[in-house]
C-alpha cells in the first residue's frame, strides 16, 4: 500500500476494533521507526469531518490490510452566502 503525506484512508473496524464509529484520515506520516505487532503501524493525521475539514490531529495504531482509500474526493467545504445584520 502506498503511504504518501495527503492520502485519505476510510479507518473501520477491519483496521481496528477502536473505530466502531469509522472515521476519514488523512495521513501526515507513518512512524516506521515505532515497534509494533506484526500486520500493525501507527499512523500520524488528521480526523476530517463529512466536508473533508480537519477537525482533530491524532496518531492511531492499525492494521494497513483494513485500511481503505478514500478514491472519491470528500464533499469540498463551501462557505455559505455571506450575510450581512441589519441594523436599526
């Protein structure tokens, strides 16, 4: 599996047992250097929202095997109109 900086994973329950509510990731890094379980690697990034937005930084230990790479972009952020209070 390719791990390049910028790359969304789908994390479910088949690449952890912590994700029983799955989250979307985008990897900063993978920490090679870290001892681990064999089949397992833990994973710098950040958890995105449902508009692709970062909303907290994490590392997060997984099994690459039930990683799944997210191939369609996330919805992108769109701020709404502007508005504009009027005032009296």
């Amino acid at each position: 599996m390719d791990f390049r900086a910028g790359i969304v994973f789908h994390v479910t329950r088949a690449a952890s047992p912590q994700f029983v509510q799955p989250i979307f990731f985008r990897l900063i890094r993978v920490h090679k250097d870290w001892i681990t379980y064999d089949g397992w690697i833990w994973l710098d990034g950040y958890q995105l929202n449902a508009k692709g937005d970062a909303v907290a930084q994490r590392s997060i230990f997984v099994q690459p095997a039930g990683l799944i790479v997210q191939t369609q972009p996330l919805p992108a952020h769109r701020p709404g109109p502007c508005r504009s209070v009027a005032r009296a």
